[in-house]
C-alpha cells in the first residue's frame, strides 16, 4: 500500500497547497526536468497538450501539473505516490520541499492558493 496525495488550493498544510510563481510554463516544465535529472528521478512521460508529466524513482512516483495562469504567473499541483508503507507521507513532504526549495531558487514565489 502507498501513501497518495493530491496538492490543491484549499489544503489546510502550506506543504501541500498549490504554489505559484512568476514564471512561464515552459520554463516551470524546463526546471522540473532539471530536478529530476539532479535528483535521481526519470521523465517517465509528459504531455505539453494537458500541460502534465510523471516523474519517477525506485520510492516515489509524481504526476506534475503545471498551469499558466497567465505571463506572469504559473501554478503547480502534484498528485503524490510514495511506495513505502511506513514513512510515505514524510517521503512524499521531504520530496516536496526539495521540489520547491529547487524551483524557489530559479523563480520568484508569488504565493499559496491564490485562487481558492
């Protein structure tokens, strides 16, 4: 069994709300291609058309979803599959943080769950 999660607008832990940032979606989708191949992580697909990929390791599986909300800001959710039983959700918030501690440095931060 995994541990699952969507991140959303609404979420009551800032972990897993949505983020925003003052970039483009092809520079967002560019930067998560650049953590994954930092991070140990393979582009197991990506679709430009839904504006969504999945990256993959050996513990955790993340469906990516990226959205201009228009030229100065972009959104991105994250639909979450730890594999490890024990510990999944502390996997899935120490692969977040990473995450966004990653895309904190290349891009401004505008904010959490400005459209809710």
């Amino acid at each position: 069994m995994a541990f699952s999660y969507e991140t959303n607008e609404t979420d009551n832990l800032e972990i897993f709300k949505t983020h925003y940032y003052k970039t483009s979606y092809d520079n967002m989708k560019q930067a998560i291609f650049e953590f994954a191949k930092q991070n140990g992580f393979d582009v197991q697909t990506w679709n430009d058309e839904f504006s969504e990929g999945i990256i993959v390791n050996k513990k955790i599986s993340l469906t990516v979803k990226i959205i201009m909300q228009n030229p100065r800001e972009t959104s991105i959710d994250f639909f979450v599959e730890a594999f490890n039983f024990l510990g999944g959700k502390k996997q899935a918030i120490q692969t977040l943080q990473a995450i966004y501690s990653f895309i904190g440095k290349k891009f401004e931060f505008k904010g959490l769950g400005l459209h809710a």
